[in-house]
C-alpha cells in the first residue's frame, strides 16, 4: 500500500522581518480605522517556504513520501532542484515561465505575533494542476489560490483520496458557503485557535460540531498544545515544552506534516497529534520554516519521553 502523500499547497520564498518590539505597543484600538504603521527591522532574510513546501519539507525528514502539489515562477527553478536534491517528488510541481513565485512578507515581533503579505504569482495558476490519478494514502489542501484549493480538493474527493483541509492563510478567501462545501469534501479539519474561532463563526458550528461530521478536526493552541475533536470526544494533547523560542513561521506546516506522518503509519488519532505537536516544538526554535533538522531516532526518544509513545520511525 503506498504512502505517498499530495502535499497541495503554495511553494514560495519568504521573506522575513524581525520588529525588535511588540505590535501591541504600536497598533492601538482607538486608531484602527486610520492605522498607519512603521516598523524598524533591522533583521531580515529570504527563505524556502510556502504550505506545500514546508509540509514536504518535514514530512520527507520524518521518512514520508510528501508529494508537493504547486505552482512556481520563472524564479522557482532553484526551489524545485533543491526540493529534488532532498529526495522530494517534484512531478506534480509546474513551472510558469512568465510568473513569479508566491512571495510571502512576514514581519514578527518579539511576542511571536506575525504581520503578514502575500503576493500569489503563479499560484493563481495552480488549479490547473490535475492530480487525478495520483496514487496516495492521504492527502492535504493547505492555503493556495481559492481555485486551486477547491479544484484540488474535489479531486481528491471523486478518487477517494482521505485529505486534511487547512484553512491557514486562506482565510479571508473563504466566506461561510464555501467552508461548508470543503467541510463535505475533506475527512479532516486542521486550524489554528484564531482560526478555529472564524470557522465556528462563518459557519455557525462549533468545533464539535463540525467534527461529527469528519474524522477528526484538530485546533492547535501554540504553547499550550493541540485540542483534537474525534469520535464524539475532544482529547487535549498536551505541548511539548522548548527551551528557546525562535521563530513561529512554519509551525503549523511542521505539525501538518508530524500528522500525515501518523496517519500514514496508521497510528492512533492522539500519537498522529502528539507528533504534529513535537514537530511544532521542534521547528520554533529555528529560524525559518525549513531550517529545522533531527535525527528520527531522536524523535522516537521525544515521543516516548514527552508522550509515553512508543513508535519507531
């Protein structure tokens, strides 16, 4: 049985900004209606990033079989060759010589709050990825264009491919109408607490709700875990404490991928979870969404230590 995974989602760079300050201090209630806002950033770098990248990313260091699923510009050819170069499946990825890569322009403060910009580029084309056909154990539609998104997840569907749907930072392209049909095509619903909150209100449903009719719906919580919503139960999987805290972009994508790894593997609902969360844990205290790296043996001793998980990887 194959363990591939399509990994549909953006593949961009990122360009990252340190504010060496709190937005709170500076961004005030009463102003909101006028806001006009400067930041002083005198840290800043590009990386590999973007959903389906980063998700690959992590899921190929746990020992997955991630199949990205995206749309690159002209000045992608590099990402796709290093993405190659890592062992990844780069043959649902498509080059669009006349766009640009996504670009996403994050600018974070010392609290870990993330201000962020998002040109789609050739994005805009990733509906017209067909990946009807394609053999996989799971799948996951993470942010991409509303199209592409759509397009992706309706074919997973027809061929019977379980899928995740992660809302992240599609958020604003998804009113109420269109969370319910997605909500009928995917097996699983993945969000973040804020976006949890927007769902349940767009919607009208609660997280409980909505998972009655899934398999599961998972709501991570930054340091304080993950809830997950499974079987008429709702189980809190409890955090995997770090030491120092360096950088929340990606975190999401590298517990989306400790959950396709434990899924794929056929672990429990929980022991899938308490991996996503070690991976989170893992990932924030490194700079950028793919800078992160681990021994598997490592992972396996995490687990058992943190979770009283025994698993082999």
């Amino acid at each position: 049985m194959t363990e591939r995974v399509l990994v549909c989602g953006s593949i961009a760079f990122d360009t990252i900004a340190v504010f060496e300050g709190y937005f709170k201090d500076h961004i005030l209630p009463d102003s909101i209606k006028t806001l006009s806002v400067s930041f002083f950033v005198p840290s800043l770098r590009k990386e590999w990033g973007g959903c389906a990248g980063n998700i690959s990313y992590t899921l190929n260091m746990l020992g997955g079989q991630p199949v990205p699923v995206g749309a690159v510009g002209s000045d992608g050819v590099d990402y796709v060759q290093r993405l190659q170069n890592l062992g990844i499946d780069t043959s649902m990825v498509r080059v669009m010589p006349e766009m640009f890569t996504p670009q996403c322009f994050i600018t974070t403060d010392l609290a870990a709050s993330q201000i962020t910009s998002f040109h789609p580029g050739a994005m805009v084309s990733s509906a017209q990825i067909d990946l009807s056909g394609q053999e996989a154990a799971w799948g996951i539609v993470a942010p991409d264009s509303k199209d592409g998104m759509f397009a992706h997840a309706r074919r997973l569907h027809a061929q019977g491919t379980p899928f995740i749907f992660d809302l992240g930072q599609a958020m604003p392209l998804f009113a109420g109408e269109d969370l319910l049909e997605m909500l009928e095509l995917c097996q699983v619903l993945t969000a973040n607490e804020y976006e949890a909150e927007v769902i349940e209100q767009r919607t009208s449903k609660s997280m409980a709700e909505i998972a009655q009719g899934l398999q599961a719906a998972v709501v991570t919580r930054g340091e304080h875990g993950s809830t997950l919503y499974h079987n008429g139960q709702t189980y809190e999987i409890g955090p995997v404490p770090v030491e120092n805290v360096v950088d929340p972009t990606g975190c999401g994508d590298a517990h989306r991928a400790g959950l396709l790894y434990g899924l794929t593997k056929g672990w429990s609902w929980q022991e899938a979870c308490s991996l996503g969360n070690l991976m989170g844990s893992i990932k924030i205290q490194a700079d950028g969404p793919q800078n992160h790296e681990f021994k598997r043996s490592d992972i396996s001793a995490m687990l058992k230590q943190h979770y009283g998980i025994e698993r082999s990887l």
